[in-house]
C-alpha cells in the first residue's frame, strides 16, 4: 500500500475527502506543509501534496496529478504580517509550518519589493514577536487570527501576481518513485471527486477547523485547484527564480 501524506489545512479538505471515498487504498497521513515536504524527502512517504519549493530538493519528483493547491491573486492565508510598511521591516520571521511561502518572502524582498531584510527561522508561539521592525510570515487557517493585530498585511499570492502577472502554486502532488499510471489516474479521479462535491466534504470535515474564514466562499472562490499550463508557467519561474 502507498503512503501518501496530505497537508492538514482547510484548503486540501477536498483531496483528504476524494480519497477516504475511494477504493484506492493508500495509507494516508496529514501533516503541516514543512513536515509534509520532509516525509516525501526522506522517503517516509512516496506521495505528497508537496510544497513547490521542496522539488528541486528531490533525486526524482514526479508530478502525478493535475490538481494543486493555489491561487489566481490572494489567497488570505499566507500573508506577511508587520507593524511597519515593507520599507522598514528590518528582520521577517519565516513561519516554521512553511517552506513555499518562505521561499516566496524572500524572493520577493529581492526581485520585487527590493528590502534587504534578515530571515530568521521561527518555533512555535513566534506570532507574538512580530513587532516594531521585525515582521513575520503567517500561512495556513491560523492567519486569519492576526487580521485585526496588525495595520500592514501582505498577501503573498497577491504580491506575487503584482511581480509577474501569474496566479501561485504552493503545493501540488508529487511522488518521489515512478508510479504505475493507471494509479496515477485513479488517485487524480479521487481527487477531482473531493473537488466535485466540496458542499459533502465540508459537512464532514469543516468542524475540525476553527476558524473565521467563510469556508465555502474560501474553497470555491479563492483557492485554485486545476494546475493549468499557466500555473506550470508560474511554478517553473518560482523555481528558477530560488533556485
């Protein structure tokens, strides 16, 4: 059996329903998004919802699924917060659960936003040293906690489609082996299940999530999950532009 790990945020409540509805059987894990990417790394799993920019990271990656997670402008939940307009920000804090979203603050500080600021690695609790000059990066459901804490929010996705003009992938599903196709078709058809009925897959998942966000209007509206040739495009300049 094949172990797939998952990323335990709201936005991939779809995949996690398409395939505990399946009869694909595979040995299915959630984790945050920096573990996630650690597991398919280490061969502790052979499929992932991978961060981008966890591929290059990889012997072998091979993207199985035309399914991601991302989003064409903002996306709400990875955003730079600060007490300070970007020209100010002295140190960012790299939120522990990411590996995408850091990647992109620090692109963007050079090639768009042009601050030269210093990166620190974060640990849990790190949300309350966000002030003054030091500016920290939030992903995930919990930044809608800190919408109201700070005058200055940067929605990451957004600034990026202010760069280049292209929407964002953060994650997209990966494997870390050759797998046979007519797998890769079935998991791609529990995935596009749990899409396809996002009303059933909230009535079953959405309680473990508490949060602020009006979720159906979050998983229908904001979040992207086709991973389109143009969204290939735009994870193929992310790469070569952290590379």
């Amino acid at each position: 059996m094949l172990k797939v790990c998952s990323i335990s945020y709201l936005n991939s409540i779809p995949f996690v329903y398409g395939l505990e509805n399946s009869d694909i059987g595979v040995d299915l894990s959630l984790e945050i998004p920096s573990v996630c990417g650690q597991k398919l790394i280490k061969n502790e799993v052979d499929l992932a919802l991978l961060p981008v920019a966890v591929i290059p990271s990889l012997d072998f990656a091979d993207v199985v699924s035309p399914y991601c997670i991302s989003s064409d402008g903002a996306v709400q939940t990875v955003c730079l917060f600060s007490q300070v307009p970007l020209e100010q920000i002295k140190t960012i804090l790299l939120d522990y659960h990411s590996i995408t979203s850091n990647a992109l603050v620090k692109l963007l500080s050079k090639y768009f936003w042009k601050i030269q600021a210093d990166f620190k690695k974060s640990e849990i609790n790190f949300e309350s040293k966000i002030s003054g000059n030091t500016a920290g990066v939030i992903i995930g459901d919990r930044a809608y906690k800190y919408r109201d804490d700070f005058p200055f929010i940067y929605d990451l996705s957004y600034e990026w489609k202010k760069f280049c003009g292209l929407p964002f992938v953060f994650a997209c599903w990966v494997s870390n082996k050759p797998l046979d196709s007519s797998f890769k078709k079935a998991f791609s058809s529990a995935l596009k299940y749990g899409i396809s009925n996002l009303d059933l897959a909230l009535s079953e998942k959405s309680d473990t999530f508490c949060t602020q966000i009006d979720k159906i209007k979050y998983l229908k509206e904001v979040i992207n999950y086709d991973l389109t040739d143009e969204k290939r495009k735009s994870m193929h300049m992310f790469l070569d532009l952290i590379s």
